[in-house]
C-alpha cells in the first residue's frame, strides 16, 4: 500500500484509492505536517485534505509536463463547453 506521503508537491498524480475503484487524477497543492492539500477531478474540481497516513492502493503513475498540458487543455475546454449550455 502506498500513502499520499510519498508524492510531492506540484505534481499531478493517478491513483487508484481503493483496489476495485477507478483512476482519479489529483493535484497535490502543499504538505502540512500531518496531512496533505489536493485536488481531486473527478465532476468537476474539489480541493480537500488527506492525511498523509490516508492509504491509496495504487500510485499508477506521475503525469509528465507535457501529459498536464493535454489534459488541461482537454479539462478547461469542456468547461467552457458547459458554461455555454446555461446561457
């Protein structure tokens, strides 16, 4: 098992938190001494608090710079898709 602890700030992750669950990507934002700041996309995103204790199953990998910035394209231009829908 391993634990938010491991990762570092900066950094996007996927993880799977539990063994049968599916990937999630996170952001870890800062470390405090017992815990970590992260957001988390699943719906949307949502900053929370994990203790750096907290287990996570699998760590399936560390996304690059150039990973992020596909993905972040790919993130913020469906946002703008749906903030188009309500008007």
């Amino acid at each position: 098992m391993y634990s938010y602890e491991l990762m570092e700030t900066g950094c996007h992750y996927l993880i799977q938190e539990k063994e049968n669950e599916a990937l999630k990507l996170i952001k870890v934002h800062f470390k405090s001494d017992h815990a970590v700041c992260v957001s988390t996309y699943t719906e949307g995103e949502e900053i929370v608090w994990k203790k750096k204790s907290d287990e996570i199953f699998d760590i399936a990998e560390c996304l690059d710079d150039k990973a992020v910035a596909s993905w972040e394209k790919l993130f913020f231009s469906q946002d703008a898709f749906y903030e188009d829908e309500d008007e």
